[in-house]
C-alpha cells in the first residue's frame, strides 16, 4: 500500500510537470502574438493557458490587460483583480489594479490596494500622497493627518507638509491642533520672512486678525520691503474696502524704480483685472504703461504685457507690431516679438520686413528652420535665387530634430521651385521628392512637381496622380485645375481638358469680364485656347489666344504670336 502510494504521488508529479510544460509552452506562445499586436490569437491562446491552469495570475493579468485595450473595463478589472488575489504581494498588479480604481474615481476601493502597496513599498512617499488625497475625498480626515505623518518619518519636516496639516486640522475645527502646526513652519525656519508672511495669512483667513497683523507687522521690521507682505497688505487693505489707500499703495509699489520687474508684472496685472470687470479703467491702465514704458527698460516684460493686451483689447494688428520691435530693441533675440513681426509682415506681403525679421532671427537662432525657409522665400521673391537656395540648404542642415515635418516639407518644395527656375531639374525634382517624403499632401508641392513633368512630357502618369489630389484638396482652385487639364492635353485626353479648363476659363463669358478677372493670367486663357484648338473649335481658340497677349502679363508662350498669325496651334 505504502508503495501504490509513492508510485501515485510521483505520477501526479510527472503530471504536474507535462502540465507546466505545455501551459508555458502556450503562454510563450500568446505573448509572441501580442507583442506582435495579434490580440485576438494572443486572447484565444491565453484562454487554453487558463483552461490548463485556472489560478495562474500571470495569464489572468494579460487576460485583463486585452480585455482593457479593447475597452471591456468591467472585464479587465475583473481579470486583474483574480490574478492580484492569487499573487498578492505582485506590485505590478496591485499598481495596475489601484490605476484603475483612481481612473474610476472610485476611492473606498483604491484605499485597501493603495495601503497593501504602502506596507510592500514603505519608501514610496508618493503611494503615500494619494493616500493623504483619498482619505480626504472620502472625509477620513485623521487617516489623511495619518498618512502625512508617515511621510514627514520618511522625507523629514516641510513647509507643504506643515501647511497640508494646517488645512485638515482645521477643517475638522481643531484651530489649536492647526496652528501648532504653524508656528512649527515657523520655528523651522525662523529667518525666513516669507513662511511668517504665509503663517500670517492662515490667521487671517481663520478670522484671527490681531494675530495676522502681528506678524505682518514682525516682518515689516524685518524687511519692509518684502514683497509677499506688500501684496498681502494690498489684499487686505481691497478687503476692508479701502480703496484709496489700496490704489495708493499699488501705484506707489508699480512705478516705483526699487520695485522688482515680477512685482511690478503683478500690479499691471491688477490694473488689467480692473479693466476686464470695468472698461472705463482703460485710459488709467494706458497712462501707466505709457509712464513706465518712458523710462529705460532693463527687461522685456512690461512690453510684452502691454502687446498682451493689447491683443486682448483687438487694438490694431500694427500696434501690436510696434510694442513688439520695441521688444527687439531691449531683447534682439525675443523669439515671441521675432515670430510675432514675421507672421505680420508675411500676412501684409511685406517682402523687405519679411527679409529684415528672417535674417534677425538666422542670426540669434540659426537653428530654427522657419527663419530660413521666410528669408528664402523673401529672397527668391526678389530673384535671388542662389542666395535664396544657400539659405534653405543651410537651414535644411543645421535644423533641430523636434522640427515639424510639414515645415521640412515646404522648405524643400521651396527649395525645389528654386532649383527648376536655375534650370537644374535633377535637383528640383529631387527635393519635391524629399518634400513629399516629409508631407505626402504638400498640394504645391504636388502642383509644381506634376506640372514641370508635364512640361517635359515625361511621367504623365504620375503627374496626372498628383494633380488630381491637389483639386481633390481644393476644387476651386484655378491654378490646380489648370494644372490638371493641361496635364490631361499633354495625355490627348483632350474632351476631359475642357471639362476641367473651362472652370478656369469660361468661354461663355464675354472678352470683358475675362479680361476683367485679375486671378487669371494670360498663361492660363493660352492653355484653354491650347484645348480648343485640339477640339476642333479654331474660332474660339484664336479669340481666347488673342485675349491672353491682351492680358499683357509676361506669361505666355513665345510661340503665342504665331498661334495668333497662323491660327493654328504651335507646339
């Protein structure tokens, strides 16, 4: 009998072992297909785990894991709870586990896991910090004081420790409790005038105005000019509603020279305040920036409130622009008043201020791609064209990595552009390459590329691709429709031009109005007299030929006057 015995236990063994085996086998085998991202083999796989071994936490853990990504919650807490409750002290578990109780909100059950996850990790002062948040949603004020308590054992005495204890003994009206624990601040730090000021405000607020005053008036002898004091005075002199010694003391505290730039930040701040809650405040709010800003400035930041509000106050656009070249006279480099001047002289199509904030802004920081892609645009614009194109290939190669990629983009369509006015078309074309690498929707970029190719009659194709996004993108836009009809004429698709063409140019409408219309160019009346001509419709290709020289633009073909002489089309 007793050896039946060891022959079964050591059968269970074996069992055990094959068991073992194959779960770990499958389980392998399900984290292979979810790190591959294949979460439904990877689910079916850890069901068989579990099948195999109903109690093992590490396939109920991914379990919930999937059943959280495919956003079944009640499930996957369900799944993550189990396998806590078989493998108690896991903290990966118990982390997981509290994540989603505080995601609930649901604090009576983050608690208990909280609390395990203290007693498993006794230094983790930050599992000790929710603690102290929980116990006060939940109004266990004393657990709160408690949960302090163990950090203040492990990280030692502090002003946010002292001040968190201060609220919740007096929110449980234990006044003598809470105050104690000021006067630890203060004790803690007895040369610091800037506790005593906050200590002072406690007092304040709880009612005890004696004592409050007592210890402003400590600090004044102190330091009288500490500013904490000088904006607490203020509150309380706005309290006790006098006004004019409060307006007194703020304008005494802004112009004054000794004042400290925050501080004098600060009391415009209030000045503002009192023009948002009454606008008849404006002009005295505009007499103290003007008496501030007539004084040297050593600093940027009253300019830099003042184009605050002036923004606030939708004061024109050049204005703003105004307070911001002063911002570039004290602070060259101001990279808000650079981007700030350059957005305004781009929208005003201001070529030379364009050139001149671009250039400002290369030399503070060259690495920053936009000024050179707005300095090679301004310089392209003037045809400088390989000034323009040492500019963008410099700003191409020192760019910083955190670059958006749609800017990288309209740099080399840019630079792309350039390239195929210098007749280089193996490197025009190579950059429109890199530009679509980086923004596969660059319209112009796709407009350009596709319309140069068509030129050469080359890659029809693909030209005809990427014209076809650019009017997708924008079906009004004539330049893109003249692009994609004329790509279609180069093809021989010439019924299909017109459909397309005659959105830009109208037939229908009379030598006036066509004439009349500033977006159309003469190019553009040449291609649609191009299409008609293919057509079989020479009467209305010599007129629309003869409206395009009257355009007188510079844009048509050369061979625009022999279409006219000959009335016929001219390669």
């Amino acid at each position: 009998m007793k050896q039946f015995i060891i022959i079964f236990s050591l059968l269970l063994g074996v069992l055990g072992v094959k068991a073992q085996a194959t779960f770990d086998y499958f389980y392998l085998e399900a984290e292979k297909c979810r790190l591959a991202e294949d979460y439904s083999s990877a689910m079916d796989l850890y069901r068989h785990c579990l099948d195999i071994n109903p109690q093992a936490p590490e396939a109920l853990y991914n379990m919930g894991l999937l059943y959280l990504y495919l956003r079944s919650d009640s499930l996957g807490t369900a799944y993550i709870r189990q396998a806590q409750e078989r493998d108690a002290n896991n903290p990966y578990y118990l982390e997981t586990l509290a994540a989603l109780y505080l995601n609930k909100r649901n604090a009576e059950l983050a608690i208990p896991v909280l609390e395990k996850m203290a007693s498993l990790q006794s230094r983790r002062s930050d599992i000790l910090s929710q603690l102290v948040q929980l116990y006060s949603t939940v109004g266990d004020t004393d657990k709160a004081i408690g949960a302090l308590n163990r950090i203040e054992l492990l990280e030692g005495p502090s002003p946010e420790l002292c001040v968190e204890k201060f609220r919740l003994y007096k929110e449980k009206g234990q006044l003598d409790s809470a105050f104690v624990q000021l006067q630890a601040l203060c004790d803690e730090s007895p040369h610091d005038m800037n506790l005593r000021v906050v200590v002072g405000s406690q007092y304040m607020q709880a009612g005890d105005t004696v004592k409050a005053l007592e210890i402003y008036d400590e600090v004044r002898r102190q330091e009288p000019a500490n500013t904490n004091l000088q904006l607490v005075t203020m509150d309380y002199l706005r309290d006790c509603g006098k006004d004019d010694l409060y307006n007194q003391m703020r304008d005494s505290l802004l112009f004054s020279s000794d004042s400290p730039t925050q501080l004098r930040v600060l009391m415009l701040k209030s000045y503002i305040a009192d023009v948002q809650r009454d606008s008849t405040f404006a002009p005295k709010l505009t007499a103290a920036f003007d008496t501030l800003l007539s004084r040297p400035q050593k600093d940027t930041d009253v300019l830099i409130m003042k184009a605050a509000y002036q923004v606030y106050s939708k004061q024109p656009k050049e204005a703003v622009c105004q307070t911001m070249r002063q911002v570039l006279e004290v602070d060259p480099g101001n990279e808000t008043a650079l981007r700030e001047l350059l957005q305004y002289y781009a929208e005003q199509n201001d070529g030379k201020g364009v050139e001149d904030i671009s250039r400002r802004g290369l030399n503070y920081h060259p690495e920053e791609i936009a000024y050179a892609y707005y300095l090679g645009m301004a310089l392209a614009e003037q045809k400088k064209l390989s000034d323009a194109a040492e500019v963008l290939q410099q700003g191409l190669r020192v760019r910083t990595e955190d670059v958006h990629p749609n800017l990288v983009s309209n740099v080399f369509g840019v630079l792309g552009d350039i390239y195929y006015q210098q007749d280089k078309e193996t490197e025009a074309f190579a950059a429109y390459d890199s530009a679509l690498v980086y923004m596969d929707d660059n319209i112009m970029c796709l407009n350009n590329y596709a319309y140069y190719l068509s030129l050469k009659g080359e890659q029809l194709d693909r030209a005809e691709e990427m014209s076809y996004r650019t009017i997708r993108q924008e079906p009004d836009n004539i330049t893109y429709l003249d692009t994609y009809a004329w790509i279609l004429f180069m093809k021989g698709d010439y019924a299909h031009a017109r459909t397309y063409m005659d959105k830009v140019v109208n037939p229908e409408k009379s030598d006036e109005e066509l004439l009349a219309d500033k977006q159309l160019m003469g190019n553009l009346i040449e291609h649609a007299g191009d299409i008609y001509a293919h057509l079989g419709e020479p009467e209305t290709a010599l007129r629309l030929w003869k409206l395009a020289r009257q355009k007188g633009d510079s844009t048509c073909t050369p061979q625009l006057k022999k279409k006219i002489k000959k009335k016929k089309y001219i390669k």
